[in-house]
C-alpha cells in the first residue's frame, strides 16, 4: 500500500481501505537505532500505508530525521512521512529542510507547529523570520516541491486552544491550507474522537482523520505524558489496569486489551484506519493487532 509522491495520502487513508500507520522517533545511540530497524522490519510486512518520522523539541534531531527517512525510502517498500515543525527555524532554514528531504526522495511531510523547548504547556516563543502556525508550514510545503502534507488533530483540545470549537477551526484552516489528512494526538475515548470528527464535519471538511492509538503499558508515565498534552486517561481505564494485579506482564496485558478494545470500537464506528505510536518497538502493535485478528 506504498505510495510514491504522485499519490495522495489522504485519497488511500479516505478510500474506505483500512489504513494502519506506524510512528517512529530517530533514535540516540546505536543500540536504539539496532531496536529502530527490528521494528521496522517486523512491522512492514503488514504494508502501513505509511511511517512517520518524529522531530526533537527545536529542531535537535533534523539531521537524523532526514537521513532515517531518506533510508526508509530507499531501503525499504514503505512510505516514509517526515514531521517538521515551527519550533526554531526561519522560513528560509525551514525551506532548506524541505529541500533536504526532495533530495532524500521523501515527499510526505507532517506539518506541525511544535511545542516550544520548554515543553507543551510552555508559552510559545517566536523565531524572527519564522512561522508561529502549523496553517502557515501547510502553505509552506504545498507551496515547495510535490509535497503531500499531514497535520495533527487533538480529540480532547490542543492545550492552548480556547475552547473544542476553536481548535475545530484550527484543524479546518489547515486542511483548506492543503493538508490532506490529520493523526490525532493519543486518546483513550472513542466518543472523544468521533465528537472531533463531527465539529470538523460540521464545518464542512471532510479531510480523513486518524485515530493515534497508544497503549498504556506503563500507567504512571502515561498519566504524567497525558498531563502535558492535555490528554486524559478516564478512571475507569485507570482503575481497569491499575487493578490488573501484581503478575509480570499483567498491567501490560490490560493495558494492550483496553488499546484493542478502543480500536475495534473506532473501526466499527467508522474510523479510516489506526496511526500507532510504536515508542521504536513492535511488539505491542503486533499484540494488538493479534487481538484484532490482523494479520500479514
């Protein structure tokens, strides 16, 4: 389900085909580049209609960003989608990068404004030349090179939006801007992702919205990442694996059949596919899918 730049994303994810996407983030040392690509290599023969590529708080892992998408597009028969952010860079530095990845054969961008150094709830900080909206990058990329751009979609609010509605009109903005298809932030409620989907069906837009699926393996980490990113995990998932026991593997095991469950409930109720956050391994992803009964 590969697609090269003359295809459109947001076509194959809207196409009534499930789409299974799979994100990854450039690894510090070589041992985690060595857990990167056995992830990688476990994951594509399930053909993702595509992987993306993460980018560090200011732009700190570009260059890797580059080359690890650069590689997935030669060495590999996935399609890569390198993220790209606001955060530190001029126009002009942000065009470079662009270019970077043409050169790369990499013409899937996620467009993203970025949260400031500081983190997400940080004020954000302008760069004197640079752009201060995710909408802006969207008309940046469509605008250089034969880009197909993705942006990011927030079920429960981006944390600085001043109300749903508000960010509603956020994400609408970017795909009138020429964003083909929006991933949603991690979410543990269906009814959270389908009441986004309305507001932006409400206003018109029928751009594909993904669902971000991550899995709570790890309750209290998940709790402190859900805090920065204005993501709540409900009491009753909480109390659903916080009661798993004390048996190795057992938070894990209610962790991945609370994330299966959730995606059976988003397929059934219409959801074009499922975006997993893969933290640079496969078997958590793999495990759900058994439990979905996909299969290579």
């Amino acid at each position: 389900m590969a697609t090269g730049p003359g295809h459109s994303l947001g076509e194959l994810i809207g196409s009534g085909n499930r789409s299974f996407s799979f994100e990854f983030f450039p690894p510090k040392d070589e041992a985690g580049e060595e857990q990167l690509w056995a992830a990688i290599q476990a994951l594509e023969p399930y053909r993702p209609t595509f992987v993306s590529v993460t980018y560090g708080a200011g732009g700190s892992t570009r260059d890797k960003t580059v080359a690890i998408t650069g590689r997935i597009a030669r060495e590999t028969s996935l399609t890569p989608m390198a993220h790209l952010t606001c955060v530190g860079h001029t126009r002009a530095e942000l065009e470079g990068i662009l270019d970077s990845y043409v050169a790369e054969g990499v013409n899937h961008v996620m467009a993203l404004r970025g949260d400031p150094q500081e983190g997400p709830r940080a004020a954000w900080v302008s760069t004197d030349g640079g752009l201060n909206h995710a909408v802006d990058l969207v008309e940046l990329a469509r605008s250089r090179g034969d880009f197909r751009v993705g942006v990011a979609a927030f079920p429960e609010g981006h944390p600085s939006a001043a109300s749903l509605d508000a960010d509603a009109d956020v994400l609408v903005a970017k795909a009138r801007a020429g964003a083909e298809f929006a991933v949603t932030q991690m979410f543990f409620r269906a009814t959270d992702y389908f009441a986004l989907v309305d507001r932006v069906r409400d206003r018109g837009v029928d751009i594909p919205i993904l669902p971000g699926i991550m899995p709570i393996l790890n309750l209290a980490a998940i709790r402190r990442q859900g805090e920065l990113i204005g993501t709540s995990v409900p009491e009753d998932v909480v109390a659903r694996i916080a009661g798993a026991g004390d048996a190795p593997g057992a938070i894990r095991s209610a962790g991945i059949a609370v994330a299966a469950e959730l995606c059976e409930e988003l397929l059934a109720g219409g959801a074009p596919g499922l975006h997993f956050y893969t933290l640079n391994r496969s078997k958590a992803t793999l495990e759900i899918f058994e439990a979905l009964r996909i299969t290579v």
